[in-house]
C-alpha cells in the first residue's frame, strides 16, 4: 500500500484537491442558488447582472436592445432590433465554468500570493468573455438565426473552454508547484 501511495501521490491529491474544491464551490454555488424562488420565476443576482452587463455592452456599441424578466420562467427575455431573440438563464451566466477552473487551480498547487491573483484574474477574463460571448451570440441570433445551434452548442463553448484550458496550461506552466519541479 506505502509503494503505490507513493507510486500514485502526485494524482491521487490532485484528484482529492479537485474534487473537494469542486464539491465544497459547488454546494456554496447550490446555497446561493437556494435563495431565490424558482416557483415564482425568481432570477440570481449574478445572472441578473449579466444581463444587465450584456445589454450594457451592446447599447454601448448603439444596438436597439433590452431585457425584461419572463412571465413564466426564472429567466430574462432579450429583444434585439425590437425581436424576442432569445433567453437569458442562470446557465448563461458562466459560474460553474468559473467554478471549474478554479478547482483546477487550486488542485495544481501554487504559492498563494500567485494563487489568489490568479483566480480572481482568470475570473474576471472568464466573466468579460462570457459577457461578449453572449452579447455576441444575441447579435449573430438576430442576423444569422440559421446558425443558432451551430454558435450557441459548438462554436461559443469552444471558445469559452478554449479560454479556460488555455488559462490552466499557463498557470501549471508558469505558476503551480508542479511548474518549478520540472523547470
């Protein structure tokens, strides 16, 4: 059993770093989503400010849109040009994909004074890509509703996982623990 503790180690408390991060996020993720009423359409707060942030962003580039709370569901309607283009939920709002990197953060160990930075800077560009991945999404579903399926299943998760894979190469590359055995 002490050769393969040792054999295995490295993985085995990666795993267990990243599954009790994962878990411990997720339930306190869970908790918060706890808070509001689902029965009676209540939305989260943060997908709320996603919504806010998106419509932001594109009336800042001068498009004709807005949002408004959906009578039947915990979600935000999203009108483009005056047109219902789409739903605003609480999946749309990029948390658990936050959650995901930072429990692979924290399970490839690193300093602390780069750990914090890193998570809330990776965080944040998570976020403002997913505010422009939605906002982008809302004009391309007005012009090329054709391609709705095609940019909201492959093309847009592609570019957000991309995102945060790209994030995690650099942290174990530049920053982790692991980084400086290998250097």
């Amino acid at each position: 059993m002490k050769k393969y503790w040792s054999q295995y180690k490295p993985f085995l408390l990666f795993l267990g770093k990243f599954t009790l991060t994962y878990l411990v996020l997720t339930f306190a993720y869970q908790y918060y989503l706890n808070q509001f009423d689902l029965k009676n359409h209540e939305v989260d707060g943060f997908t709320k400010l996603v919504t806010s942030q998106v419509e932001q962003t594109l009336l800042f580039f001068n498009c004709d849109v807005h949002s408004e709370l959906h009578p039947t569901q915990p979600s935000y309607k999203f009108f483009y040009n005056g047109k219902y283009i789409s739903r605003i939920v609480e999946g749309c709002n990029a948390l658990s994909v936050i959650i995901l990197f930072i429990a692979f953060v924290i399970a490839f160990s690193g300093k602390l004074k780069y750990t914090i930075p890193y998570i809330i800077g990776g965080s944040l560009i998570i976020h403002i890509l997913n505010i422009t991945r939605i906002a982008l999404l809302m004009v391309a579903f007005y012009n090329f509703p054709e391609f709705n399926t095609l940019l909201h299943d492959i093309l847009f998760p592609l570019i957000i996982y991309g995102t945060v894979f790209v994030l995690w190469v650099i942290w174990v590359n530049k920053f982790s623990y692991y980084a400086k055995k290998t250097t």
